[in-house]
C-alpha cells in the first residue's frame, strides 16, 4: 500500500464525544442532551430529597428498617455500572465481542436491580408498610418508584444499544456503550444517595445538620 492510499484510510478518533464520533455534530448533540437529562433528573431527585427532610419533623413519622435486599440490589447496580465501563473500554480497543459480552451481562444486572427492588417493596408491605398511615412509608416507595423508572429508561436505551451490537462497528459501538455507562453511574450515584437518605438520616441528624434543638 503506497503513502496516498494510506493517507486516505480514515483516523478513527478517541475523543470526549465517542470512537468514530469526534467532531461529529449528531453524536456531539446527543451527548449534550444526555447532559441536560441528567442535569434536570439530579434537580428533580433532589428536590424530592428535599421534601422528605422537611417532612421528617412530623409528629407522625416514623422511620423504616431497610430491608436486606435493598443491599442485593445495590450491588448489582453497581456491578452494572462497572460492567458497562468495562465494555466500552474493551469495544475501544476493539475488543468486540468481550464488549458484547460485558454489555449483556450489565443488562442483566439492570434487570436483576429491579426485580429485588420489587422483591424489597413485598418484603416491606409483609410487615404492613403501606403507602399510607407513615409518611416514611410513601417516601420509601415514591423515591425507589421514581428511580426504579429511570433505571427502566435506561434498559430500554441498553437493549437499542444490544441489538444492535452485532452490526455497529467499534466507534459507533463504544460510542454507545460509554453513553449507557454515563447514565447508569449517574443510576448508581442517585441510588447511593437515596439508599443512604432512607436508610440512615434521622431528624435527630436532621437537626444537628441545620443546627437546630
């Protein structure tokens, strides 16, 4: 192969905006929109976070004993995260079909979360934890409600992302990993927020933090 025909055999790039996608408008714009998603989906999580602490100094609150699967379904959570890190470093590298395989396997964790979250929500509503009566109650199922919906966008955005794993070629396929990777740490930073809100802050702690007796 001569020097011109080399010259013309394109660069596959490894920029912010993806492999094969640095300088490319659509892919850049999408990462942006992810951005603002995010963005908007902290603010919202925050301001319900926000209305649980106020709500906390209620004379009618009571708080919840966390049951064990929540801490199976942070696991896998996590798992998911650190599998899909791992499968758009592999498809950067061109490793194929070990990103596939990493990819899969993070799908399944995703799935796996939300069926112990499922499995949390029975084991509280054996020991009659409702909805109503505590408000600990329906903060408990509103906010792992709403996270548990974000985490179900960002499997149907894994499973676009899976079937057509086979056709993309090793830009287009990282590209797309490193997206769903971004989402689903911003899953699991969510989580660990709320798990640890649900879990362990008390309005004891509430007003040692605001400096109130």
């Amino acid at each position: 192969m001569n020097q011109a025909a080399i010259l013309k055999v394109p660069a596959v790039g490894y920029g912010k905006s993806g492999p094969g996608f640095q300088g490319d408008r659509r892919g850049a714009a999408i990462s942006v929109a992810l951005w603002l998603f995010i963005g908007v989906a902290t603010a919202l999580f925050l301001l319900f976070i926000a209305a649980y602490v106020m709500r906390m100094d209620a004379s009618d609150w009571s708080p919840l004993a966390m049951p064990w699967q929540l801490w199976l379904s942070s696991a896998l959570l996590a798992l998911a995260s650190v599998l899909l890190q791992l499968a758009a470093r592999a498809a950067s590298v061109l490793l194929l079909q070990r990103a596939r395989t990493r990819l899969l396997a993070a799908g399944m964790c995703g799935c796996a979360f939300l069926i112990v979250q499922w499995w949390g929500w029975l084991a509280l509503q054996a020991i009659h934890v409702t909805t109503t009566g505590n408000p600990a109650g329906s903060f408990f199922y509103l906010l792992t409600a709403m996270h548990g919906l974000h985490v179900a966008g960002g499997l149907v955005a894994w499973g676009i992302t899976a079937a057509g794993a086979r056709r993309q070629d090793a830009g287009r396929l990282a590209w797309q990993i490193r997206l769903c990777a971004r989402y689903w740490h911003f899953l699991l930073a969510v989580w660990l927020l709320l798990f640890a809100v649900l879990g362990w802050l008390t309005p004891d702690v509430v007003r040692m933090v605001c400096g109130v007796r």
